[in-house]
C-alpha cells in the first residue's frame, strides 16, 4: 500500500505546561462533480486525530490511531467514505491532538526530552478506487486551512482545557467559516515504519452514573461505584465563563479525594479536566485523554448542577473480544476474578499498560506476567502482534530492551532485566501455545536471537545472571526491597527465557538456533544449582517462597527432588502463617506450584482471606481492580489498578473451574481436573480454543459432584479427580477425555 507522506501541521509551536498551545482544527472543502461509486481516505495522525466529513465524525475509535514512537512506527487509518460525499461542495475536518508526540506528562520518562517531540501533525489522501486502481482526489497539503480550536491544552496523561466560548459551530460546514484561517504548512515526516493499523480500536464499554454525590470542600464528590479507565461526560445549563475542574482519583483520605498517588513525583496536578462554559447547555466529553478513576471530584457548579446527570461516566478500553468466563459459588472468588478482568481491560489501551492513571506505560514485565491471563479471557493477538513490533522497534544495536515501550529511550539503564525482557518470549510463547500462532514466533525470531547474543554478555563467572529489577513489590515491603535475591530470580528467567526460545524455534524449524538456546538454558540451570541451592536442606537461595515456588515452577530441580523441596515450600508458608509473601513474580507462580502438588485448599485460602495480606483483604477493604501492592492499611498508596497481579483468573479457570489446556504441549489436548473446595456448591468455566469452545461446570449434588463437561471435536485429553473422588460409575480417578456428564464420589 502507498501511503501518503505529505506531513502537515499548523506549525511549529508545539504546548508545553508553562505555554499550552491549542490543538488545531484543519479542513479542506473542495468540489465534486459526480461521487464516486468507491472511495478511500487514509489518514495518519501524530499523535491523536479526530476525522470529520460532511460534518460527521468517522474516527475509528478513540485516542486513535496508537500510541507509538514516531521513529519506531507510525499508524494510518482507512475508510471508505463514498457513502458520505456529494455532487458539489464537501469538507474534509481534521482535529489534531498531542498524543505519544508532545507528551511533557511523561517527563518522569523522559518524553518531555525525545527526539521526536513536536507539534501535532498528520498526512492524509482520499482516493477515488476502481479495483486495484487508484486515483488521488486530494492529499494534505497548503490547500487545508488551519485554526485553534476551543481544545486550548491536551495531554493524555495530564487532561485537557477546554474553552467552549471559542467553539466553531461552521468550521465542519461548506462556505467561509468564522474566525481566523491559515494555511496550513508542510511538516517533517516521521522515521518510523508506516503502518496500516488493523487492531481493534479504544472503545467506550459502557456508561455509569454515580451512585453517590456529596459535598467536599467547595467541590461535589461524585462516586461511581468501581475503578475503571475512561473519562467523564459533562451535562450541564450554565452561563458564559463559567469554569468547573473535574479531578479523577480511585482513592480517599478521610472522605476527601487523594491525588497524591497520581504522579511519581506525588504532585497533584494530573487526571485533571477543566471546562469552561457557553452560555446554555453545555456537553462535554474530553477527546485526547483518558483517566483511571473511581472518584471525581468537581469544583465549579452550583447546588443546582451536581446532579446525576451532571457527570457520567464513560468506560474506555481496546475492544477486546471475550473467550472466557468464570464464576462459582464463592462471592469472595467471584469479586476479586471481576477485579482481574477490571484491571486487565482497563490496562488495555491499544497495548497493555501498567497503570490507567499514574504512568499509562508499557512496562514489559506487566504485560509478561499477565499473558496467559489475557488469552484464557480475552483475543488480544492482534494487538499483541502490533505491540511486538514496537517492542522490536525499540530493541537496542546490542540486543537490550527498555523497561517501557513505547520509550523515547528512557528505560534501558534502569527498569529492565530478564524478568522484564522476558516479553519478548512469552507473549510469541502464548500465543503459540494458546492460539497455535507460529507467525508471532517467526516475526520476532531475529529479535530473540539477538536478545540471546545479548543476554550472554551479561553472564556472570559464576555463570549467573544478576541485573535489572527482581520479585517487584513484595507483600508489606518496599516495592525493591525483595527476599528473593536478584541473581536467583534474573538467572531463571533467563533460563526460562531460553527454554521458550529452543522450543519456538524448534517449531518454526531453526534447529541450530534452537540447539544454541537450549545449551545455553542448561547452563543457566546447571549454575543455578550450582550457587543457589543448599543441597543438604535443599532450600533455594533466599529462603522464601518465591525462591522456593520459582524454583519448582520452572523445573530447576530433578523429579526426584521435587517432593523434598516443595516440603520446604511448605515449611515456610506456614513460618509466614499461611500468608502470601511474594512479589509479582513469586506471585505469578506460588498457588500453580500449590495445586501441582496437591494443596488448592491452601492455595485458595491464601489468595481469600480477609487479612493482610491476600487478595480477599483487598476486597475487603473495598476493592474494585487489582492493586499495585499488597501493603496494610495506610494513608499512602501507589496504584489501585494494576493487572501484573491478575495470574489468579488463570488458577481460578485451571484450577477450580479444571481447564488445563495443553498439559503436554499438544495444542489439541487439554485435561480436565477441577478442585472442588468445601463450602463451595458450583463452579464453572468456559475457554474458546482455536477448536471450539471448552465448557466445564461441577456442582454439589447431596453426597456427590455432577460434573457437566462440553469440549469441541478433535480436542483429546484425560478427565482427571483429584484426591479422594473417583468416578462412581468406573470407580477410577481418570477417564478419557469426552463431552457428557459425569458423578464422581468421595471415597
């Protein structure tokens, strides 16, 4: 496809904090003698855009078309429009907004300082198309007028300024519109790769309306209910010059709303929207932003505004199609799974952020630890696949990964690791194992070999490995402050780093490539064991239980060690009285290492339990997403929705719901072996697999379990008990894998 490269902008003026400029409204009316039967317009914006022809807004979704580095990538939209042009007069608008390009929001990670930062701009060509023929109607150029629009400030991390008064009611309609127009000026091209965007776009969910309003201050505290990401529709009848602010948070402090948890720096002045009103009615709903919040805060109205319909509140996130589900009997359970998929959609925005209001970032780890997650519930490939190629984009010449992407280059000295890198092998690892995509594993394949190349340069003598970030935010501690040590938990990531490596590229026939990455796996094994475990106890350096859970999950001891050491597991789980005490990585592994050797039980009751520290003691101090930390209760808080904690779904559905796909590795083989816990009545789940959908529901029936079982055609496995059940019409534990019901008994 060609696309166009004529860049324009309003000029060089770009908006800084100190000296906001306003986003720019571009049009360009020009005359048809006939419509055309078919016609295209691609159009790419840098950073957000909004389209408009004939009056009528056509942008594909919301914050389009990505957020990406302009020397990485840069995203086009098409759209057929012959159903909107007429014989004679039309106007193409375009609004422009600063997106990833001018993001001085993020000067925690350096965006205030890239290379790339400039003042909005976009390229644009509409084509008359006769089958593979085109022919250009117009493309961006002088041509298009260019004015401010009322929009006098936009950051997508900060908020916007909007100034109704300055509106242009005519600027979309044929004829001279009011105010002042210039041309419009030619704009430096951008480096990065161009590319057509086909992922699913940012989408409003749904709406919600507050379930409470209160006064606070000389504001109204609007509450609605849960944490999400999105923003707010502003409905009210005012008078000219009348101004109201609108601050987003997920957290108070003595009633009042806390905004010190919204920037790294802890200052107060993000999430944070301004309005100023025409005369009449007034709506507004911020274009170039998006908040995470449960909270707003509004100052400005007067009693007789701060109604319900004053603010609602619009749910935003990358259209995700669903392909799971769980619930059961457990409204503990069933609270904190809804908090996961919260915090997983919310996260999602065009890729998988860590955070929806303080940083809004692609951390790589995040996305990492919550993969296998987000396939068993959701269809993220296509955005997978695009994010990935940012990833590679932003690979450095000597094969090293920034923390962060998309990263202005900020996130390679520090925020990194192999337990960050890592994403560059799991999400290919997933989808291959998930969705049997071998195309991820060969896009990326160059990209992980030259990781490889780089990852041994980094080794140890004593073969390990020992750089980056570690078990992040363990439980009650500092989020660096971790048990396990670095060297441990970075050398078998690297070991599971080239583990994943030798079999992708086994499958995609590398085999000297995959020969390389497995020698160099077994290296990272053998000195793992050769430095870090302490063979006459058999405790795993560190002496905790994401040392010794790590060590187990990723097969570092022989089958004939594993009984001895996951007895020491236990050891320390109960010297922690029965309490989770991990950081994300230990946490992403601990209860699968639970269940592997017989103690869901235990498991379940450290993810539920009302204390400090578990899941259970987040919804019940109110929790509606996942947090950052599992810390007591303070006044200071970091993060209250973060998804690198939201592996438990995937227990929920493996272990209590008892879908395990691909227990050997064979995308068409799953087991199904569920736990059935005691109090529970029921529990169910679904999972669409690239052969059809798996159906798995168990409940109590007097002395018994009915288990109800749905699998597609061609999918073979085992259905398996657990401990102490078997089958009341076989009396074994295990039977082939086949859709029907089935009772087993406790024996």
């Amino acid at each position: 496809m060609e696309f166009p490269e004529s860049f324009i902008y309003a000029g060089p003026a770009f908006s800084a904090p100190e000296q906001p400029v306003p986003a720019p409204y571009f049009r360009r009316q020009f005359r048809l003698e006939r419509v055309p039967e078919q016609a295209e317009l691609l159009i790419c914006g840098i950073g957000f855009y909004e389209l408009y022809v004939n009056g009528q807004r056509i942008t594909r979704g919301r914050l389009a078309p990505y957020i990406s580095s302009p020397d990485v990538a840069v995203y086009y939209d098409a759209y057929d429009v012959a159903p909107l042009l007429r014989s004679g007069e039309n106007v193409i608008g375009v609004w422009l907004g600063n997106g990833f390009q001018n993001n001085p929001g993020g000067y925690v990670w350096d965006f205030d300082k890239a290379r790339f930062r400039g003042a909005p701009r976009f390229a644009l060509r509409l084509d008359e198309c006769s089958g593979e023929k085109r022919q250009a109607i117009l493309e961006s150029d002088k041509a298009f007028l260019t004015a401010p629009s009322p929009l006098l400030s936009d950051d997508y991390r900060v908020g916007e300024t909007y100034d109704a008064r300055k509106e242009r009611p005519d600027w979309l309609l044929p004829g001279t519109p009011s105010g002042e127009w210039k041309p419009a000026l030619c704009a430096e091209r951008p480096r990065g790769e161009r590319v057509l965007r086909t992922i699913e776009p940012v989408t409003i969910e749904k709406e919600l309306r507050p379930v409470s309003i209160r006064k606070v201050d000389d504001g109204y505290l609007y509450d609605f209910g849960e944490n999400n990401a999105g923003v707010c529709r502003l409905h009210v009848t005012a008078e000219a010059g009348q101004t109201i602010t609108m601050h987003h948070g997920e957290h108070l402090i003595d009633g009042k709303l806390d905004l010190t948890n919204l920037t790294c720096d802890r200052t107060t002045g993000s999430q944070k929207d301004v309005y100023i009103c025409k005369d009449g009615e007034n709506v507004y709903t911020p274009t170039f932003t998006y908040h995470g919040f449960q909270y707003v805060w509004i100052r400005g109205l007067r009693p007789e505004q701060a109604t319900e319909d004053a603010l609602t509140y619009l749910v935003m996130h990358t259209q995700l199609p669903v392909r799971g589900g769980f619930r059961c009997s457990d409204e503990t359970v069933n609270r904190i799974h809804e908090a996961s998929m919260r915090s997983t959609l919310s996260n999602f925005v065009h890729f998988p952020t860590d955070c929806p209001q303080r940083e809004k970032n692609g951390w790589t780890a995040d996305a990492a630890l919550s993969a296998e997650h987000t396939l068993l519930y959701f269809a993220p490939e296509r955005c997978y696949h695009e994010w990935l190629r940012n990833i590679r984009g932003s690979q450095a010449p000597d094969g090293s990964l920034p923390g962060i992407v998309p990263t202005a280059g900020w996130g390679f000295a520090w925020g990194n690791g192999p337990a960050w890198d890592c994403v560059l092998f799991w999400l290919p690892y997933t989808l291959m194992q998930y969705r049997n995509d071998l195309d991820a594993v060969r896009k990326n394949a160059h990209s992980m070999l030259r990781y490889l190349d780089y990852l041994t340069t980094k080794i140890r003598p004593d073969g390990l490995v020992a750089f980056g970030l570690g078990d992040w935010c363990p439980a009650g501690r500092g989020c660096g402050d971790y048990l396990a040590p670095l060297e441990l938990t970075d050398s078998i990531m690297a070991m599971d780093i080239c583990r994943k490596a030798a079999e992708m590229f086994r499958r995609i026939g590398r085999q000297k490539q995959s020969a390389f990455a497995a020698e160099l796996a077994d290296a990272f094994r053998q000195s793992i064991r050769s430095n870090l475990i302490d063979w006459e106890t058999m405790l795993v350096k560190g002496n905790c239980q994401t040392s010794q859970a790590m060590a187990l999950y990723f097969h570092v001891f022989e089958e004939t060690e594993c009984a001895q050491a996951f007895a020491r597991l236990m050891e320390i789980i109960e010297t922690d009285g029965e309490r989770m005490n991990v950081g994300v990585l230990g946490g992403r592994v601990l209860f699968h290492v639970l269940s592997a050797y017989g103690q869901s039980a235990l498991a379940l009751h450290m993810i539920t339990r009302p204390d400090f520290p578990s899941y259970g003691n987040w919804i019940a101090r109110g929790a509606t997403t996942l947090w950052e930390e599992f810390q007591p209760e303070r006044d200071e808080v970091t993060s209250l929705n973060h998804h690198f904690w939201g592996n438990v779904s995937s227990w929920f559905m493996q272990a209590l719901a008892g879908i395990r796909c691909f227990p050997t590795q064979n995308p068409n083989e799953i087991r199904i072996q569920p736990f059935f816990p005691d109090g529970m009545t029921f529990a169910e789940g679904w999972h669409q697999m690239p052969q059809g959908r798996v159906f798995v529901r168990w409940e109590r029936a007097d002395a018994q379990i009915c288990l109800h079982i749905e699998v597609p055609d061609g999918v073979r496995g085992w259905i398996v008990l657990e401990s102490g059940y078997k089958f009341a019409d076989t009396e074994t534990t295990k039977r082939p894998l086949e859709s029907g019901s089935f009772f087993a008994k406790d024996h």
